[in-house]
C-alpha cells in the first residue's frame, strides 16, 4: 500500500513539477530595470501617491526618497487613513520642505474597502496634475532617487501601461532569514521569474509596494476604487488589466527600491499569508492548482527525504525536485542583498509556508491592522 501511495504521489508531483519547471524556464528572461538619466523622461510626467496609517516610526526614509525624486515627478500624494500616531505632523514637516508633496486625510476606510485600496483611491480622486503615470509606493519603500524615471522608461520602452517591481528585500534578523525566503518562493513556483510580462489573467502577478500605472489604463478599468473587496489589491489590479487585453510586467531593479515588510518575522508570519495566497474573485481553479504546487513540488520533498519515504524512483524525483528548489535559492539570493546566513536554510520552512497559504486561502475571516475583512466568493467584506 506505502508503495502504492509513493507512485501516486510521485506521478501527482511529476505532472505539477513539469509544469513549475515550464513556468520557470519561460520567465524571467529580461533584463533589470536600470537607471536613466534625467533627462529620459519628461517633466511632471508622474504622479506618486502612498497610503499611509500609523506609519510614523518608518516613513522617514521613504519620504527621503521621494523629495529626491527628479522634476519628471510632479505631484507627491501622502494619503492618511486616520493615523493615531504622528504620521500627520511628520508628512507636513516634509510637505513644507518641497511643493510637490501633499498631505490628503482619508480619514478611516468605510465598511466594505480595503484599507490601502481606500487610501489609493482618495488619492487618485486628489489628484491636481496631468501626469501620464501614476506610481504607487508604500510606506516601507525606500526609493532611489532615480526610481520614479526608470521605471517610466522601462514602461515605454516595453510598451507596456502596467508594471511593478520585485523589489530587494531588507531582513530583521535570522529567523526572518529563514520565513521570508520560503514565503516568497511561493510566488515564483506559482508565478515563475521576475522579468517579464504576461497577458494572461491568471498567470499575472504584481507588486503593490511599488507599481506604476498608466493613469488612462486605470480609467479604463474603473479607478482604484474595483480593488476596494480584494485582499491582494495587487494581483487583483494585474489580473485586470491582463484580462482586458493588457500586458502585465514585473521586474527586478537593479539598486533602484528596497523595502523592510516585516518589523520581524512573527509580523511576517501573522500577516503576509493573508495577501500572499493570491485568493480573489478572479483566481478560480488555477489558483487552487498553483497552490497545489507550491505543496507538492516546493514543500514536500525535503520532508519526505527526510522520513526516507518514498523509495525507488520516487524517492529520485524528491530528490530532483530538491534540487529545483536549492537553485531556486541561488536565484533569489540576489532578493536579499544583505541576507544572513540563515537564508540558505529556508527551505526547512517551506511546508509551514505552504500550510499557512493554504489556511489563509480557505480562511473567510481575516484580521488587519484592527480591521475583520470576510471573503466572500473571493472578494471581501470589511467591517
């Protein structure tokens, strides 16, 4: 019967395997964003807007990047959400030291909206310039000054209206070492590489930490305001755009953006699931076949090998299987420029990631920042 059972689950792995590997060996092949000069894009071209709550204690730097942000910027949006804390006061000091930014009190997010969603959407609808492009950041980002720009470029060069960054990732310490990479790798075994674009509603992905939009684009799909009942607004937005014909992009930028998520790695492990499982009205059945994946090509092969179960050629395909994911590290690494040595083991925490996933995924209630937000049919209701 064990026996039986190994060659069922190794055929099931085979199958969903080859299809990872398909998925990986078709992306990823472009090249990073890299810097252009200022003169690449025009001025007042973009606009940026960052939704904000209670972010006091960390937006310095980000707002650092955007004064330093070329004239192709034109108008800089800090949007409240009924902030408790001294988030208010740290946008006006940094409103006065440059014209472009503003501060827009949202004030709290009603019943049925996505806290962030209702903060890009409040200032979308503030929105005083022309720009062509409006690039969305959030609080935890710390831009270069030359972000804003090349990204434009890249946009145009690839004729694309959406895109967003794989952006490097700053740790808190060792034990985020190890949860931070297993949690992401879920994306790319379901996603594939970074690099690319994708017109495929359900193979898009996108980066809500840092994306940029083409301002007609998001008329055309209704305005931030159809992401309101989305638990990843940022797929969601993607999934969109690449359904109403779009080519979707997400890339890597070399030096350009990087982020601290998490202030260590319990707030990793309590609350990226919730958005990290995808789930929303537009994934369906493929959403729950790449999760499928992710816990039976990425998750179960290392403990299987380590129990010694199965055995024969079986037992082989774990091991290969194994070794997709060992390079999958070395891939990522460039993920985490200042990763501690913890990272190189993360893949002893890729079942627990795949676990909490597929909790979050077939959970209907979720909690964030004091709020209940209840999936229904894939979308949310927030009271």
């Amino acid at each position: 019967m064990n026996t039986k059972l190994g060659w069922v689950l190794a055929l099931v792995q085979a199958a969903l395997g080859a299809r990872v590997v398909w998925r990986l060996g078709r992306t990823g092949h472009d090249v990073p964003i890299r810097t252009v000069p200022e003169s690449a894009i025009e001025s007042g071209t973009l606009a940026v807007i960052v939704p904000v709550l209670d972010e006091a204690h960390r937006l310095t730097p980000c707002l650092d990047g955007l004064l330093a942000q070329g004239p192709e910027v034109g108008e800089i949006l800090i949007v409240d959400g009924g902030s408790a804390d001294h988030t208010r006061d740290l946008v006006r000091v940094y409103a006065r030291r440059d014209p472009r930014m503003r501060l827009v009190e949202a004030g709290p997010a009603p019943s049925g909206w996505n806290g962030k969603v209702w903060g890009l959407a409040n200032g979308e609808q503030a929105l005083r310039s022309s720009a062509e492009w409006v690039l969305t950041l959030d609080a935890d980002v710390h831009a270069a000054p030359a972000l804003a720009r090349s990204l434009a470029a890249r946009a145009k060069k690839r004729h694309l209206r959406l895109l967003s960054v794989a952006t490097a990732q700053r740790l808190s310490g060792a034990v985020e070492g190890l949860l931070h990479p297993a949690l992401l790798a879920t994306l790319v075994y379901r996603f594939g590489r970074p690099g690319g674009c994708t017109r495929s509603a359900t193979g898009a992905m996108a980066n809500g930490q840092c994306c940029l939009i083409r301002r007609d684009l998001l008329r055309q799909l209704g305005g931030f305001s159809v992401l309101r009942d989305s638990l990843c607004e940022d797929v969601t937005l993607a999934r969109l755009a690449a359904r109403s014909g779009d080519a979707v992009g997400l890339y890597e930028a070399d030096g350009l953006v990087d982020v601290a998520m998490y202030a260590d790695w319990r707030d990793a492990w309590h609350n990226w699931p919730r958005s990290l499982a995808a789930r929303d009205a537009l994934s369906g059945a493929a959403g729950w076949l790449a999760l499928l994946e992710v816990l039976l090509v990425q998750a179960t092969p290392f403990p299987l090998l380590l129990i010694g179960w199965p055995v024969g050629a079986p037992r082989r395909l774990n091991l290969l299987l194994l070794a997709v994911r060992a390079g999958m590290l070395v891939g990522m690494a460039r993920a985490y420029p200042s990763r501690p040595w913890t990272y190189w083991f993360s893949l002893v925490l890729d079942l627990p990631a795949a676990l909490a996933l597929w909790r979050s995924a077939l959970r209907r209630n979720h909690t964030w920042r004091g709020r209940t937000y209840a999936r229904q049919k894939g979308l949310i209701v927030a009271g």
